[in-house]
C-alpha cells in the first residue's frame, strides 16, 4: 500500500499493492480483538475485584471516621453536661448562701428588737424599783411582776401586794 503524488503536485494516485496484505491486516485486528475480548474478561474481573476491594476500603474509612466522629460527639456531649451540672451547683450553692445571709441578718435584726425591748422593760422595772425604794410605805408592800415575750412585744405586769 502506498501514495504517490505526480510531478506537478496536482494529482494523487493511491496505489495498493497487495490485497492479501490487506486481508493479513483484517485478520490480525480480528485476533486483536478477540484476545483482548479474552483479555477484556480477565481486566473485566480484576476490575470488579479492585472496585469491590476499593469499596471494602472506602467503607472501612468512613466508618472509622464515624465511629470517631462519633466518639468526639460523645465526649463533647458529656463535657456540656458536666460544665451545665457544675453551673447548676454553683448557682444552688449561691443561692444557698443568699438564703443562709437573708436568715442570719432577719434573725440578727429580730434579736436586737428583742433584746431593746427587754433592755426598754429592765430600764422601765428599774425606775419602779428605784421609786418604790425612796418612798416610805407603811403597809410594806411587796412587788410582783410577770414578764412575757413573743415574736413582736415584750410584755411586763406589775402587781403591788399588800401583806
């Protein structure tokens, strides 16, 4: 097989030498293609078990990555909880000791009441014992008293007997 072009360049002539050469060609391509069709099934199979090996593989990875994401998810859920259950002591210990601070200071406030009322009645018993002294009685009467506290009066009874 071969091309020649004539002197002028103008005119092509194809000129094909042999046809069995052609003939040897078809046949060689149709060998090609039957053993690559032979080969085709080998490389067929390779492929799918390198793809079937390649998914295995794949599918390993992601779930290895799952599982860690998994675990880190876990592990964060669980530091969230302890620092919301640290926050919620703090806040019960805190409002432990505002509760504790309001009760000391009311009984603080009410201990001082008292005690001025009492300190009010002993100044008061005082000024009648002291009255009662300097005067000169001739029944020689005797002094009683009754004293009785509650949450919001101290209350103090005299009584004068006469023997």
């Amino acid at each position: 097989m071969g091309i020649q072009f004539c002197k002028d360049g103008h005119f092509i002539t194809i000129v094909i030498e042999d046809v069995e050469e052609t003939i040897e060609w078809r046949e060689k391509v149709k060998e090609k293609k039957r053993s690559k069709r032979k080969t085709n099934k080998k490389e067929k199979a390779a492929r799918k078990i390198q793809a079937w090996w390649r998914g295995t593989l794949v599918r390993r990875t992601l779930l290895h990555a799952a599982l860690r994401a998994w675990v880190i998810q876990c592990w964060w859920r669980l530091t969230l909880a302890r620092q919301l259950e640290r926050r919620r002591w703090a806040a019960l210990i805190a409002y432990a000791k505002k509760e504790r601070a309001v009760v000391k200071l009311q009984s603080l406030v009410r201990m001082w009441r008292i005690h001025w009322r009492y300190c009010q009645v002993l100044n008061a018993i005082y000024v009648i014992q002291r009255h009662w002294k300097c005067q000169t009685c001739q029944t020689c009467s005797l002094l009683r008293g009754h004293c009785v506290v509650t949450t919001t009066h101290l209350q103090f009874h005299i009584e004068i007997i006469n023997p």
